[in-house]
C-alpha cells in the first residue's frame, strides 16, 4: 500500500489516549486523524491531544463521511461486537481492545462478516509486546528448556484499573463485559497459547470469588489444559500488592518471570539473568502498542487471509471459549470440563 494507511479511533479513553495514539504515531504509513466518543469531554480531549482531528459523536456518521481502511475500536467491552460489525459491513478493517465479543456467537458472527467482506478483525494482544514474555518466548522457540509440560501466570492488583474514574465503571458489571477473568484473563489466555506455539486449549475448570453485591469476578483461580502441557493462573483484584509473575517448566529447564525480571536454568545450572529493560509499568502499557500497531500494519497489506490474522483470530476465539468454559466450572464447583468448540 503506497498511501497513508487512514484509521480512526472508536472510544477515546484512558487506553486510547495513553497507549493507542501513542503506538500508531510510531508508524509514519499510519494516520489516525478521526475520532469517534459519545462523551463530551473525550471528544474535546482528542481536540487537545490530535492536531487537525476530526470528531464525531455518531459512529455511522463517521463511517459515512471518511474514508477510513480502520478502525481502532477501544470502548467498553459491551460495544465491541456492535461497532465491529457496523465497521466492517462499512468496508474498514478492524482492531478491537479485548474482549473482541463477549460470546462464541458473537465471535463466529464479526469473524464470517470480516471474511464475507475481506477484511481484516483482530484483536489488541499487546502482552505479547512485554520484554520478560518475549524473551520467554524466544527461550523456548529455541528449545533451551526443551518441551513445555507446565505453566503458571499470575497476576496480582489491589484495584481495576482506571479505578476511581469512570474507565472502572465498565469493569465492575458483568453485563458490560467486566471482571476479572476477561480483563485480565484475556491476557493470561493468549499468552499461554503464544508460549506453547500454539497449542490448543482442551479442558478449564476455574473457581471465581465475586465482591458483595456484585455479579463480576473479581479473583479467578483457573487451569487451562492442553496436550501436553497444564496451566495454571490466579488472578485478583483483593491483593495487597501490583505484581505479575510466571513459572514455566520444560523437560530440560525452567523459566521464572518476576515483573521485568526473567530467570533462565538450563538443566541442573544455576540461574541466568536473561532479562531485557522495559518501559515503566504503568496499567496502559503505552510502550507495548507499537508493536501491535506494527503487526497490523503489516496485516492490513498482507490482507485478511495472512497467517498472522488467522493465529491472531484463532487465539482470541481460543480466549473466549476458554472463559465461557471456566465460568461453566466454576458453577459447577471447579469440574473440570471440556472445551465445547
């Protein structure tokens, strides 16, 4: 593609307006110069923040009046599915935040849309873009803790993120696609299946802990099994500290990650720093998103049939089917339970 690839950015909160627009201003092929907020005060942020955007408060009407070949969406949960699908009967490829639906129905529905119209839908695995994971991930593509047969990812806060604005609000409702096993499940989700190469997820079986009166997760204890590995993940939002750490266990070694730290053993050695510096932590991850803004780019020239676009779609259908299934077992007490796909 030899012109400026045109995108806009549907839903301009905390995520997009401190880690989106940051990842696509480090591409100079990409220009997001359109943005879609139903919310005053965002639509007026992207004013401050955007020179020369255009801003709408109608999501048809944008769709209408530009020429977008994208669209960025990363508003609530809730909204996924419907602006995708109003996106992409519209001609644009599409980008969404996690969840890109909140059921396998909905899911299977955005993914025969996109293919009907030959366009690209993936969605925002920016996880994969965090130094300790990949350099984890390069540990193991060259085989020097042999064959994966054991995970664990954990991922510890003392609040959702955005909490006291009105970016928590979403997240404390199940209806609205909150909780914690998609927030940050999702994440823990894919990465398992990027770690493994792959592999599919066969059986889950979860426990949940909910908050008084609320109908959203928030702790999740759950194990995901493939063929030849099973992994573990406890997630909360009640821990009294910010922590993120994993445990990866192959036939000749292991991997230890703790926040931005990576621990490499080789057989009975003793332990080697393999670690890679990293942006700040921060709940946004701004760092991170140029990386998935470089993937896409390169997904939209190479089209919707890629291989990237096809691993990125089967990961996010693998993620949903995964929580559906946990929440199944933890209903019914922690069973363990095949994944239906």
């Amino acid at each position: 593609m030899d012109r400026l690839i045109r995108g806009a950015i549907a839903g301009f909160g905390q995520v997009a307006a401190r880690a989106h627009l940051a990842g696509w201003l480090t591409r100079p092929a990409i220009n997001v110069g359109v943005i879609f907020d139903p919310v005053a005060e965002r639509r007026h942020e992207a004013f401050r923040l955007i020179r020369g955007v255009r801003v709408y408060d109608d999501f048809a009407l944008m769709l209408d009046g530009e020429a977008l070949d994208f669209v960025d969406i990363a508003s609530p949960p809730v909204m996924h599915a419907d602006l995708a699908r109003t996106a992409l009967a519209a001609g644009a490829n599409v980008i969404v935040e996690k969840p890109v639906a909140l059921s396998l129905g909905e899911f299977d529905d955005l993914a025969y849309l996109a293919d009907a119209h030959g366009r690209v839908l993936m969605c925002v695995h920016n996880w994969k873009f965090a130094p300790p994971f990949l350099v984890a991930r390069k540990a193991i593509a060259e085989g020097r803790i042999g064959a994966v047969n054991s995970m664990s990812i954990d991922r510890l806060r003392t609040e959702p993120a955005g909490a006291g604005g009105a970016g928590a609000l979403w997240r404390k409702t199940a209806a609205s696609g909150g909780g914690i096993l998609i927030d940050h499940g999702w994440h823990v989700f894919y990465l398992m299946q990027w770690l493994l190469e792959g592999a599919t997820p066969r059986a889950v079986a979860a426990h949940l802990g909910f908050p008084p009166g609320s109908d959203a997760d928030d702790v999740a204890e759950v194990e995901v099994v493939f063929n030849r590995c099973a992994a573990t993940s406890y997630l909360s939002w009640r821990a009294t500290e910010r922590r993120t750490s994993a445990r990866i266990v192959g036939e000749r070694g292991h991997l230890e990650i703790e926040g931005d730290r990576v621990l490499l053993v080789e057989g009975g050695g003793q332990p080697k720093d393999i670690s890679i510096a990293d942006a700040p932590d921060d709940s946004y991850h701004a760092a991170w998103f140029g990386g998935v803004a470089a993937v896409f780019e390169a997904a939209v020239v190479a089209g919707p049939a890629s291989e990237v676009v096809q691993r990125n779609r089967t990961e996010a259908r693998n993620c949903i089917a995964i929580i559906e299934t946990a929440r199944r077992s933890a209903a019914q007490g922690c069973t363990r339970l095949q994944i239906d796909k």
